[in-house]
C-alpha cells in the first residue's frame, strides 16, 4: 500500500502571532504609547487626549480587525481564508478565546478610562460611546460572519 502524505493542518500566519506570549503585552504597551503621545501635546486637555486615544485606538482595531480580509501572506491554505476578516480568522474563528477577550476587553476598559478623565462630559461620552460601537458589535459571535449592508462581502 502506498502512503499519501496529507498536511495535518497549516498556521495561519496572518494571526498567529495573538498566540505569543508577548502579544497581549506589546497591544498594551502600543495603546500606552499612543496616549503618551497625545497627552504630551500642549494644546490637548487631557479629556481631549483620552478621547483621542479611544477613537483612533477603535479605528485602527476596526479597519486591522473586521476591514482587513483574507491572508497577505503567501500561504498553503488555497484561499481557505480569502473571505474571512481578521477577526472572523483569529483562533480559528473559536469564540470567547483568551485572545479575543483581550481584544474585546480592551476598547470597554479605553472606553471607561476616557469617560471617567473626561469626566462624563456629553460629547466626550458620546464620541467614545459611538467609536466603543463601532468597534464591539462586529465582535459580537451574532455578526461572525455576517456583511451588513453588503459592506466588505466581497
């Protein structure tokens, strides 16, 4: 009998640096310094600079996680991921992963911080509340998956 050799399974490489060690602490130390670098503006308060923070901290994570499709790499999965956005292929697309709850958590807890130095203020709060939005709900498991208004399905 002639044996076939069969892959037992390729890694992702487009998300399989979420699985290091480091991963969780380098996003931490990125967010950190993008607020030390808005605070250390002269002409922001630091209501503004945590506004700021959380806003371009939610754009970035919505257009690198849930914009972003397929795998820029040259990679053996034979387009297996070519419909998928980032986050739909993190872990497999497993829910509720130490990874993902990470990248959940991360924008509530910007989102608490900014509001509280903001000092709830109205259009600080709704700003961020938006920006939180926009950023959470396509993480949600109902969305996995899912284009609204055939935004991004293709």
């Amino acid at each position: 009998m002639v044996g076939v050799s069969v892959s037992a399974g390729t890694v992702n490489q487009n998300v399989s640096f979420w699985q290091t060690k480091g991963s969780a602490l380098a996003y931490f130390i990125l967010t950190v310094f993008l607020h030390l670098l808005l605070l250390g503006l002269p002409f922001l308060t630091t209501a503004e600079a945590w506004t700021l923070t959380s806003v371009i901290h939610n754009f970035g994570n919505y257009l690198f996680l849930h914009c972003v499709k397929g795998t820029p790499f040259l990679s053996s999965d034979q387009g297996e991921h070519r419909t998928e956005t980032h986050w739909e292929q993190i872990d497999d697309g497993k829910q509720f992963t130490t990874t993902k709850k990470i990248l959940i958590s991360a924008p509530i807890i910007i989102f608490f911080i900014s509001s509280f130095y903001s000092k709830y203020a109205f259009f600080h709060f709704i700003v961020n509340f938006i920006s939180l939005g926009f950023v959470v709900i396509p993480k949600l498991p109902q969305f996995h998956g899912v284009r609204l208004f055939g935004i991004n399905k293709y």
